[in-house]
C-alpha cells in the first residue's frame, strides 16, 4: 500500500464454524457468500478442494473490482482409502459415510484460496492443510443417537469434529481446525510467507 488506508477481509463463506476461527485473529471482516457449483469430476481429495476453493474465490473477486484487501475462500472435505466423502444427501448416506469410518484413520483435507487484492490487482493463491482422524469403532447406538441430531447433513465426511462427534475421535494427526473446516496455521503462515512477506512474520497484521 502506497498510503495508510486499511486493507480489509472477505470471508467467503456462511460457515459458522469458519467465521469463528477467523474471528480469533481479531480482525474486522465482512462476509460475502459464493454461489457456485461445487460438482467436479477430479477424484484426487487435495485436488479438488483446491479447485473448488479457487472457484469460490474467484467468484467473489469478480464482483468486487475496486476491493482493496483479501478475499479469503475455503473448502474441506474428508477421504477415506482414496474415495472423498463429501456432504451427504440423507441420513441413509450420513450413516454409510460414518460406518467407513468407524474403527479407521482417515483424512481431512482444507484448501485456503486468498486473492490479494489491490489497486485492481489481483493475486490468487492457494495452499491444502492435511489432518489425520482416527476414529473409534463407533456403537450403533452411539451412531444412531449422533445421525438423529441432524448434524452429520451439512459435513463433509458427514460429521462435525466440534459438536457430538468428538465422541467417536480416538487421536488426530494435525490440525484441529483444519477439521473443524479453517486452517489457522495454514492462513497465517500464506499471509506472512506468500501474500506480504517482510523481515516479521506479524508485520501484515497492522495492514487491515
């Protein structure tokens, strides 16, 4: 920047979850929602996200031509012995996705696509977090009690590390809230290494 106006943040998604993991950077942001379509044919899971992050970011850029800041877009999904399991579309397949995981590692994959966006520039990047998840051999009782509350319908892998679900995690491998759909490590370190470099690595925090 070549003044001492502020950059800002767009957080490109309605997530919740994501909002607050951002929130603890105490940052001001607002909140833009992408309309894309998030079907691909790519099999492999560290791929795709990136595909679909990038497609959510650059959706939102286009709309936004005078914004001065970063745009900040993400996408998870969970893989099982190569096959991605994404959000289910009933609770017949909620309860398919988490009797594969039951008793088996898994892992959970989070793409983070940033465009640094200023004086009508443009720059995309994009990086994957990769988390490991074992998980116990989940009681059908445990299950059922779990499929009936709803909250396997909205997660990929159908369940949420944050909620109830923390009941079938026997160890982790990585980062946390990469599972939980935002990986903090992961942004923080593109922000200091990849979008504003300097001799500190805190020294973009005074930019927004």
């Amino acid at each position: 920047m070549q003044d001492n106006t502020k950059l800002k943040l767009i957080l490109g998604s309605a997530s919740p979850r994501r909002k607050e993991l951002l929130s603890f950077y105490k940052l001001p942001f607002d909140i833009d929602v992408p309309d894309v379509d998030e079907s691909s044919n790519i099999l492999d899971p560290k791929v795709y996200v990136q595909e679909i992050a990038l497609r959510k970011a650059r959706a939102i850029a286009e709309r936004h031509d005078s914004f001065n800041g970063v745009i900040i877009c993400s996408d998870t999904t969970v893989s099982f012995e190569g096959q991605i399991l994404g959000k289910p579309l009933d609770i017949a397949r909620a309860r398919a996705h988490l009797k594969l995981l039951s008793g088996n590692t898994h892992q959970v994959f989070t793409a983070l696509a940033l465009v640094k966006c200023v004086h009508g520039v443009k720059e995309y990047f994009c990086d994957v977090a990769q988390t490991q998840v074992e998980f116990l051999s989940i009681p059908d009782a445990l299950l059922e009690d779990y499929l009936a509350t709803g909250d396997s319908l909205d997660k990929a892998g159908s369940y949420g590390i944050q909620g109830a679900a923390q009941i079938f995690v026997k160890s982790i491998q990585g980062s946390y809230s990469n599972v939980v759909g935002f990986p903090l490590h992961l942004f923080y370190e593109m922000m200091s290494h990849k979008l504003f470099p300097g001799p500190k690595e805190s020294s973009w925090l005074s930019l927004f």
